[in-house]
C-alpha cells in the first residue's frame, strides 16, 4: 500500500492477515478457562488455605486420591472436562459466524 502510514497499514494489512492466528488463540483460551495449574496450587496447598485455594483439581486429588473416593473423583473430572468440551464447541462456532475461521 503506497502512501500508507504504520497505523493504516497494521490496521488494512496486518490484522487481517493475522485474525485466523487470534481466532484460534482465543478458542485454545476459552478451552484453558476451567483448567488451573494444580501442581502450583498444590505446593502451598494446607488446611489453611484450603478454603481459598480450591480448584477442581485440587478437590478432585482429594477426593480421589487422599480419601480414597475415585469414583466420586472421577465424576468430577468428567464433569470439568465436558464442560470444557462444550465452551470449545460454543467459541469455535462464535469464531465461524464471526470471523469464518475455526477449528474445526
């Protein structure tokens, strides 16, 4: 583009050229929502701050592994994981109507 300057052309050139990138970023973002770094959490974790600090998978490691329920810890890590499953399914159609990039 001739006689652009650098806001017309991030603006005309490079954000349309990268809206497939940011489309599928934000999809693999809303999938990362339910998820925590439990090993982080699990580092500081006593009965202090269980209160605080409780995660899914730091309640599903209790629940299954600690109290001996994997039953009960296994619902609840199916649960989590659906519910993940169908935010990925809902951001990736709102990603096709929007933009026409998904993935799948």
């Amino acid at each position: 583009m001739d006689g652009a300057n650098r806001w017309q052309q991030a603006l005309h050139i490079t954000l349309p050229m990268i809206a497939p990138t940011i489309a599928i970023m934000l999809i693999f973002a809303v999938g990362d929502i339910m998820s925590s770094n439990t090993d982080l959490i699990l580092l500081l974790y006593n009965n202090a701050t269980m209160k605080t600090a409780d995660v899914f998978g730091t309640y599903v490691y209790r629940e299954g592994l600690l109290t001996g329920k994997t039953s009960l810890g296994t619902a609840i890590g199916l649960f989590a994981s659906t519910v993940n499953l169908i935010l990925v399914f809902i951001a990736n159609k709102c990603s096709n109507k929007i933009s026409g990039d998904g993935l799948f």
